[in-house]
C-alpha cells in the first residue's frame, strides 16, 4: 500500500495539526482525547495519527509495533471530529480506521487486537467465550426467545458475557417486563454487532457480522431492535442500512424515556442518591442522544442529578472505545481515561456514577476500584436505576 | 529457500467446560466447538513467511485430515502460504507414526530445504511427529526452536531447554524443525484474506495416491479411552473483613499442611 492507493490521500495532508482535536467543545482540558490524555504525546492524538499515517504511507516511517499500538490506542470517540474546526473533519476519524484496515489486511495489528478479532471470527465475541453459553445471562428471568414480539431486546457481547454487565442485561429485561414490553432474545443465537469490529478496521468480518445479523432479523420477522448497548445501537442504525438491515433501532433510553412519557412505568419507589450521568460516545457523539437519559434520571423521584464539567458532546470518552475495553491499550495509569473521568465524576460530590453502555460500566468499576473510591462512588447503569425505582429486586 | 509447513487442526480450547467425550470415549463432541490452526503451527506458519520475505521461494502447507480441515489450509494461504496440499486420512486419535509416515511420504515428492513443525499439538500434545518425519526422511532435526536465521544452505537455531536455558546450533540444509511459541508474533489473518484465500486452489490425495496401502497405516498405538480430569474440591471463599479473613485464611492453610 502506497499513499497514492489510499482512500484518503487527496485530503490526509490537510491536517496541519492545529491541536483542536484534542479539546472539548467547551475548551475547558487540552485533554479530551482519550490516548492523548493517558500518554500526554502528540503522537497519540488525532492530528499526531494523521500524520504518522502519512508519513507510514508515503514511506518515510515503517510500520512497527508502536506505530500499530499508537493507531489502535485511538478509541473512535469522535471527540476530534466534533472538534476539528476544518471541512475535512468528517473524516479524519475515517481515516484512522482506514489505515487500521490497511494494517488489518497486512496481518500487522497488536497481539491483542488480533486476539479480539480472532474470538469474534470463531466464537462471535472478543472474549473467547463459547457461543453455546451466550445466553446464559438470562436463566431464571423467564425473558423468553423471540418468537414475533414487537421488539428484539439486542444485548451484545459485554451484556451476554460480562459478569457485571450481565446484572444490566438482566435488570433492564426485568424493567421491560414490569411495563409490559413484547420482547424476546437470541440467546445462544445472538452474534457480534460488529461495531468494535468496524471500528478496529477488519471491514470484511464487520461485513459478514452485519449480513449474517440482517438475514437473521430478518428470516425472524424482527421490525423493532431494542439495545442494550450504545456500541449495538450505532451499527444496526447507522451500518446496517447499508446491508438492507432497514430496522426500528432504538438504544433502551430511548424506550424507558418513552415508557415513562406514556406512563407504563412506576417509578414512585424513587432513588434517593446525587447523580452525575457520564454521556458514552456511541450514544451522544455518534448518535446525538443526550436529552433521554437526562428526562429518565430526572424523572425518578429522589434523585439530585449534577453535571460533571465535561458533558455531552464534550464528553470524556471511558477509554473503553474501538475495543480497548478488551485491548486495553490505555490502561494500567492513574491518566488512564476512565480513571480521569471517575475521579471527575468523584468531584462532583455525586454519590452514583450513572452510565448507560455496558463498555463504560465495566471501565469505571474498575477505575473506581484503582481510585480507592469503592466508599463514595457506585457506578450504576440507568436501567438498574429505573428497576430499583420500580420495586425491582 | 523452499519450506515445508506441517499444520493440524485443533478445537478451541480456551474453555475446558466446553469440552465433552463422546460416545465412542475416544473422541470429543465436536458439535458446537470452534475449530482453528494448532497454535505452535501458526509459529511455524509465520517462521516460514519470515523467511521467504526475507530470502525469497515457496512455502507448502501440507496437513492430513478430513474434508473440513481445508479451513486451515485456506487461513494458512491467507496468511500468505503459496500452496496448500491436504492428504485426506482421518487422523483422529491416530498414532503419530502413521501421520509421520504419511508426511514423510509427501515431503519427499516436494522441494524441500526445510521443513517446519510445530513443537507439539494443543490437543494431544505428544511432541513426536517432527522427530518422527526427519528421522524417516534422514535429515537433521532440531525441537523447541525459539529463534532461527537462515543463510543460503544452513541455518542457525537456538533452541530452549529446561529454566530458560538456550542451546544453539548450525545446521545444514534440508533441516527440519521444531517451532516453539514466542519465536515470532503469527500475523492477524483477515476475513478478507481467507475470502480471496477460497479462490485458490488445493492439492487433496489420499495415501493410496501416495503409494501408502491400508495395511501400511495400521496403528502401532491404539487410543484407549478419553477422560476428563476428575473435578477437584470446591474453593472455599472466605468473605468478612480482612482483619478477621486473614486469621482464617492462615488457620485454613495450617490445616491443611501448608505451612
């Protein structure tokens, strides 16, 4: 691969590297890219990527392990797009993922990229884990098998898989039962969205993951997906049109947001607890929700909700994008994203760290943990909220 | 150079309770299992390719199993393995001799200056086959090899042996090697690369192509039975405050003769 063959090679060169990629909008911290933030190099933001990528590309630099790491450290948060003050913008994250790809077909990606990647293509999720026990999550909730309910309850790999996560994917189907939701799981059946997978470059297993999820849904009769992840939201709204996957997708605020408009949920056992809400990058950034989860929280009596400084679409990304939940490329330092937000969250005086994305839950329990905050922070996924103002046990 | 990659097949193993015996006890139940290339053979996969970028020629994949192992030989050319030959023999629980000989007899019908194994299988784990096949091809074999550089008639191999320590040594060519994890970084196999991999070609024989009669491969050692370890005592989890926890960790241990 030479520049002249890249997808981007007319416009790559546009970046001067002005450094606005590394800001929230609100310009409040030079350090609201998630891999600048941990690393504190210009190499690791978007600008410094930019021009590694060219340099690789025109041959100036070879590829190396760093060079890899460098790219994959990059969680697709969107933070430098949504900054970037130049035309070009739309796609400068575009091509990151791009020259990823090009590392992807060269075989050349961190040890543990290729360890993700290779689960998904044999078990259908990055942990490894067998597909047989994917369901598991759900024994004993009586959450039943789609079978032509009105919506398709889409948990994804952290949900299915993730101990803690699990809890969420768990409460949130309890929360939907109580409203008298028609909705059914995959189980064992269920696949990889495959947004990571897209977002890591590998776009051929992204493709056969969305053409294989369509037939699916499609063969089932599903019309309506509901989410339990921001990260299975934004491919099977945004990507999978493009594989005639046309779906009703909503993220699940957005139907507890709607639940509780039509009056179909009991919140009145409240939730007595300062909140701070963390916005995750799949649900605001790359989908502009930001009100739902805000109109949810504030619904629930007994709730004070505070904003943390960095909010909406200046957010602070978990670190847990672009895969690096499992790759971990940003971790193992008190500057590790998740660790920065936790402590921002922390200053809040909030006593509930609430999330509603299964990536960020599972990053900020542990940076709570690594911050020795286990006393005055808990972090709390939106729907157990909702479940515990329903009376749900 | 021209290089010789033995590769098998192997389940996933990466979770021991997804593994169960059938009903023959000599098998494992397949069904619902994800299947790829044995990890020490994806070394010597990228052993090879290393070479061949570096000093030019061919590299053949050879395996010996049944239809559905095609799979790896496609993953090994989209890896970048010019040729993939499959000898259609079921191996399962097979003496190691048997599959020697058959390789044996392939590799003697190709270019070969090396010939590359890995160390040992994942699943049955015996370590044989790469001895086996340079004894029966009169080459120089070296095992456990964890790093190698290569001139134009000779290599020069470390290998490792008990604690760390290495041992190193020149060899002529041909050779046939052992290859041990850790001796290089296996390259990512993209899907896209296993796509364009599915319009290529393999090379499928029998063992009677090769000359190999049904009373040739005849069994030294015959598999008895399969069995899972048997499950050991349940953890005993110690909850409470670690002033109290820790005395009753030091009294459980004391108890049991560890200190």
């Amino acid at each position: 691969m030479t520049l002249a063959d890249y997808k981007y090679a007319d416009t790559i060169h546009r970046c001067f590297r002005c450094g606005y990629c590394k800001f929230p909008v609100n310009w409040m911290d030079v350090n609201n890219c998630p891999a600048y933030a941990r690393f504190r190099m210009e190499t690791y933001s978007c600008g410094g990527r930019l021009w590694l990528t060219r340099a690789w590309l025109s041959g100036e630099i070879d590829w190396s392990d760093h060079l890899a790491e460098i790219l994959y450290s990059c969680t697709a948060c969107k933070n430098c797009e949504v900054k970037c003050p130049l035309r070009f913008n739309v796609d400068i994250l575009n091509m990151i993922i791009a020259a990823k790809s090009e590392m992807v077909e060269a075989g050349r990606i961190p040890s543990s990229v290729k360890k993700f990647l290779e689960n998904i293509q044999r078990q259908g999720n990055p942990y490894g884990h067998p597909r047989v026990k994917r369901g598991e999550w759900m024994e004993g909730t009586g959450i039943e098998p789609y079978q032509g309910h009105d919506f398709l309850y889409y948990v994804g790999c952290v949900g299915s898989y993730d101990t803690r996560a699990q809890e969420v994917a768990r409460a949130l189907g309890k929360v939907m039962q109580k409203a008298g939701v028609s909705f059914g799981v995959l189980g064992n059946d269920e696949n990889c969205d495959g947004n990571e997978v897209n977002k890591l470059g590998e776009e051929t297993l992204f493709e056969m993951l969305a053409e294989e999820n369509v037939a699916q849904f499609k063969k089932l009769g599903i019309q309506k997906v509901v989410t339990l992840s921001p990260h299975s939201y934004n491919a099977m709204k945004n990507d999978y049109p493009m594989f005639n996957g046309d779906f009703n997708v909503m993220h699940y605020i957005q139907l507890l947001d709607g639940l509780l408009g039509d009056d179909r949920l009991d919140i009145s056992g409240g939730y007595n607890a300062t909140v701070t809400y963390h916005d995750p990058c799949f649900l605001g950034r790359w989908n502009n929700e930001y009100e739902a989860p805000r109109n949810v929280l504030k619904a629930i009596p007994g709730i004070q909700l505070i904003e943390m400084e960095r909010n909406r679409d200046s957010t602070l990304c978990c670190g847990g994008g672009g895969g690096n939940f499992y790759i971990d490329l940003l971790g193992g330092s008190e500057r590790s994203p998740a660790r920065i937000r936790v402590r921002e969250a922390h200053a809040t005086g909030a006593g509930i760290l609430a999330v509603a994305c299964p990536n960020c839950l599972t990053m900020f329990e542990d940076a709570v943990k690594a911050e020795g905050l286990e006393e005055e922070l808990a972090v709390r996924d939106v729907s157990e909220i909702v479940a515990e103002a329903c009376g749900i046990k | 150079m021209d290089i010789i990659a033995c590769i098998k097949r192997v389940c996933d193993t990466s979770e021991a309770d997804a593994i169960k015996i059938d009903s023959s006890q000599r098998d494992i139940e397949k069904s619902g299992l994800a299947f790829k290339i044995n990890d020490w053979d994806e070394y010597a996969l990228e052993a090879a390719l290393q070479l061949k970028e570096k000093l030019g020629g061919t590299i053949t994949a050879v395996t010996v199993g049944p239809q559905e192992w095609n799979d790896i030989l496609r993953r090994a050319l989209a890896m970048g393995a010019d040729t993939g030959i499959r000898i259609d023999h079921d191996v399962a629980s097979e003496d190691p001799y048997i599959v020697a000989l058959i390789l044996k007899t392939v590799i003697q019908r190709l270019p070969h200056d090396l010939v590359l194994f890995g160390a040992q299988s994942e699943d049955f784990g015996s370590g044989q086959l790469g001895a086996m096949v340079a004894e029966m091809l009169g080459i120089p074999h070296a095992t456990l090899v964890v790093s190698l550089e290569a001139e134009e008639n000779k290599i020069h191999i470390s290998r490792e042996l008990e604690a760390g320590t290495l041992e190193s040594y020149t060899i002529e060519l041909p050779a046939l090697l052992t290859i041990h994890t850790g001796i290089n970084q296996p390259r990512y196999i993209s899907l896209g690369g296993i796509k364009k991999a599915m319009e290529k070609e393999l090379q499928v024989m029998s063992p009677n192509d090769l000359g190999l009669s049904v009373d040739m491969l005849i069994p030294m050692v015959k598999l008895k039975r399969l069995e899972l370890p048997p499950k050991g005592k349940e953890a005993e989890l110690i909850t409470g405050q670690p002033e109290a926890t820790a005395g009753q960790l030091a009294k459980t241990l004391k108890e049991a003769g560890i200190f």
